[in-house]
C-alpha cells in the first residue's frame, strides 16, 4: 500500500511539475506582464485626468472587478464562439487573466501614483522637465516602489489563481493532477502534492518580492 | 529682465493677488516680504507658472506674455531659464544628491552625463556638499537638501533663481548654512528672487525689497531705504517692531 504510493507520487511528480512549467509558469509571466502595461497605462490615464480615457479605464476596472474570475474565462472561452471569436484555451487564459489582473493593478499603481508628494511633479517642472519627462524618470519610479510589495501580492495570488484555467481545458498543474487522479484515483495524496508544488512557486515569488524590495529600496534606508 | 504686470490670481471666491507689478533687473537680490498670507508665495509660483495667474502680464528677457494664456511650449523655455528652490526643497527622492542635479541638466536640457556630472559635481562642491554626492534625499539633514536644492537650481546657470521661504522648514541652526551659500550666489552676481522671513538676510543681502499685504505691493524700492526710511506706516511696522510710535 505504501509502496504504491510512493509510486504514484514518484510517477505524478514530473507529470504535474512539467505542465507547471510548460503552462503555469508561462501563462502566469505573460498574463502578468500584459496586466502590468494595462494596469500602467490605466493608471496613468487616470492620474493625468484625461477625461475620456479616465471614464472608460473605470468602466473597464468596475467590469473586471466586479465579476468572477471563472465567469470571465468561461464568457471569453465557451461565449465568444458564438460571436465568431474562437480562442485557443491558452490564448483565451492569457487574455482573461492580464485583463482580470490589469483591472485590479490599475487601481493599485494610481494610489500609488497619487501617493507620491505633489512637490516631485513641480520640482521636475522647475527642473525644465516636461510633463511626460517627469513623469517616467521621478514619479512613476517612486510610484513603482510604493506600489511593489502589493504588485508582488498579486502576482502571487495570481500563480494560484492560473488554477482555475483548468476548467477552459488548458492542462495546466491543476488539470494534470486531476487527469492523473482519474486514473489511479488518489485525491488526497494527488492534490496535496499539486498544492505542494503551488506554494513551491509562491515561496519562491516571496523570495524574489524580498530581494526586490531591498533593490527598489535603498533611496528610502535612513543612514546610520 | 523679469517685469510683471498687474498680476492677479484667486482661489474660488479668495482674490489672493490684486494686481501685483514686480521688477527684477539683471544682477538683482530681491526679496519679497510680507506677513503670512499677503500672496508672496503665489506671486512667486505664479511667475513660474506653477500657479496659473488670471491676468496680467510677465516679460522675460524682453519677450512679453498674456498671464493665463502662455503656450505650454514657452512655459517650458522660460522654465529652463530659471530655477526655483522650494521650502520644502521637493529634492528627487529616488536620486542621489549628484543625480538631482544632473537630472534637469541631462533629460531637459540634453547635456551629455559627462558633461552634467562635472557641473554637477562643482556645484555640490560651491554649496559644501561635495562629501555626500551619493546619498540619497532621505539621508540628509533638511540644511543639507535645501543645499543640494540650490546646487539643483544653480547647477544649470539659469537667468534668475527663485527661491520660496528657503529657510522656513529648517531649524535655526541649519538656516545659517543655507543663508550662507544664498550670501555667496549674491556675491557671484546671480539674479534671485526671494520670499523670506529673514529680515536679516533681506537687509545685508538684498538690493531690492517689496513688501507685500494682503495681495498688493504696500511698498517697494532699494533695500536700504525701505529699510531705513519706510514710506508706508505698515511697512514701518513691519519691519521695526515698536517703529510705529515713532
């Protein structure tokens, strides 16, 4: 009975590591780093006030945070069809989940955008700056800074959130577990393991936030 | 050089300035003086155009401006001709010391960093910040960032200086070295504007003085008479306390 666990666990191990890092690990990247320039560029719209943009950045961030994640990915995967936009699974994830993260890093980065003191913006004025000048080397640097300890939280909450493109067939650590689980039939060892291998990932994002902040950080470290 | 005439700005329903004229000709320490409150400041920002006047009109080196209606584009000229100091210095909090004042120099004014740097670096050294360069805004006493803010402001050999109540936020300790390295630009022949509450670098520093009330310019005239011999009775009051019963 042991033996055959540990068989089990020693044959699903790669199974489920390798759609980690062939899925997983890619669709969390991607799907980050477009949500990233959304959530940069929204932000931005906002704080300067254009008035058009800044109307449809809020429409765009009260849809994506106000409905489930998992209706999201099925309207885009199983909906869309009927519209005549029919997307791969993986596709369809990249593009719910960097829509669905953007809407909520928008909100993140401008309150951290309106965090920085009014006197940075007039101090590059005064400097001969432009707007667009200062904004790029002064405050969305500092903003970036503010904003990177709960940029970081997303990310990680997003690692996990990828779980759930399992349910548009994108065979991704989730889907391997339970593909492997319906052959031998051993939920509790099976999604332990894939949980396991989840907070493997989420510890090492940790790791990274920690190193990332002592860097972004050392304008603010008081001497002595 | 700088004339500024009958500027005017409100906030909502509060006129804060009434038509204030100004002068600074080339060479010129002036100083604006006045009790809290009587539009100093807003002068000063408006003339950078961090405030937008409502009316009036500013010429520059000769070349004349409606008030509330200058293009963008020569708000940024006229921008890189001057330099203000802040008296809350708003030095670049993610910059060092050097990289604060290399920075106008380099993405405004497309120096090449070779060359920024070394003005840079002889511009902290005028102002006795050459042993810190490197540290950050956050890692300087307050005397210490209004002296980097000065080398910011003078680094890029600007037409005029303004400064706002440059010692307001500091200790009175540390206001000497900051009125110390202003003493010094004076004698280099830099052209400042200055709103103060230092009645003692107004009287031995400045050449020009106005004084401002409530929005309006009370009086105005070289440094020595209007300190010696105010014409209005509120600027005697001002700046001789007990002068009045005279």
């Amino acid at each position: 009975m042991d033996e055959r666990l540990l068989g089990i666990v020693l044959d699903s191990f790669p199974k489920i590591l390798i759609p980690g890092l062939t899925a997983t690990i890619p669709l969390t990247v991607i799907a980050f780093s477009l949500a990233m320039v959304i959530a940069v560029a929204a932000a931005l719209a906002q704080f300067a006030r254009v008035p058009a943009v800044t109307q449809l950045c809020r429409f765009y961030i009260w849809v994506f945070r106000g409905t489930p994640l998992l209706v999201q990915l099925f309207v885009v995967f199983y909906g869309l069809p009927r519209v005549g936009i029919t997307l791969d699974p993986f596709p369809a994830a990249v593009v719910v989940f960097s829509l669905n993260e953007g809407a909520y890093c928008a909100e993140t980065v401008r309150a951290a955008l309106e965090a920085v003191p009014a006197g940075q913006l007039e101090a590059g004025y005064c400097a001969g700056m432009s707007y667009l000048q200062t904004m790029r080397r002064i405050i969305l640097p500092q903003a970036m800074r503010t904003a990177f300890p709960s940029l970081s939280n997303s990310l990680i909450a997003m690692v996990k959130d990828t779980s759930l493109a399992s349910n548009i067939t994108v065979v991704e650590m989730f889907r391997a577990a339970e593909q492997i689980n319906a052959v031998v039939y051993e939920p509790l060892v099976l999604y332990i393991e894939v949980g396991l291998v989840y907070l493997l990932l989420s510890t090492a994002l940790t790791w990274l936030q920690g190193v990332g902040e002592r860097r972004l950080g050392a304008y603010q470290r008081q001497e002595g | 050089m700088l004339e500024v005439k009958g500027i005017r700005k409100s906030f909502g329903a509060l006129e804060v300035l009434k038509g204030v004229d100004l002068t600074v000709n080339r060479g010129d320490v002036a100083v604006i003086l006045g009790p809290s409150g009587s539009g100093k400041t807003t002068l000063l920002r408006c003339v950078n155009f961090l405030e937008t006047a409502d009316g009036g009109t500013l010429a520059f080196d000769g070349e004349e401006f409606r008030l509330g209606h200058v293009p963008r584009r020569d708000v940024l000229r006229l921008r890189r001709k001057t330099a203000f100091v802040f008296q809350s210095y708003n030095l670049f909090l993610n910059k060092t010391a050097l990289e604060n004042v290399t920075e106008g120099l380099i993405v405004a004014r497309k120096m090449p960093k070779a060359q920024a740097v070394e003005l840079g670096r002889r511009a902290l050294d005028r102002v006795g910040m050459s042993g810190r360069m490197d540290h950050y805004p956050s890692q300087l006493s307050g005397g210490q960032q209004q002296r980097v803010a000065i080398a910011r402001a003078m680094a890029a050999d600007p037409e005029i200086i303004y400064f706002d109540e440059p010692t307001s936020a500091l200790d009175p300790e540390l206001t000497g070295e900051v009125l110390a390295v202003m003493r010094r630009l004076a004698e280099d022949g830099v052209t400042m504007l200055v709103v103060t509450h230092e009645l003692g670098f107004a009287r031995t520093v400045s050449n020009q003085v106005v004084f401002m009330e409530d929005g309006a310019v009370v009086e105005a005239g070289p440094t020595r008479e209007v300190f010696e011999r105010p014409r209005e009775a509120r600027t005697r009051a001002f700046l001789q306390p007990g002068g009045q019963s005279e």
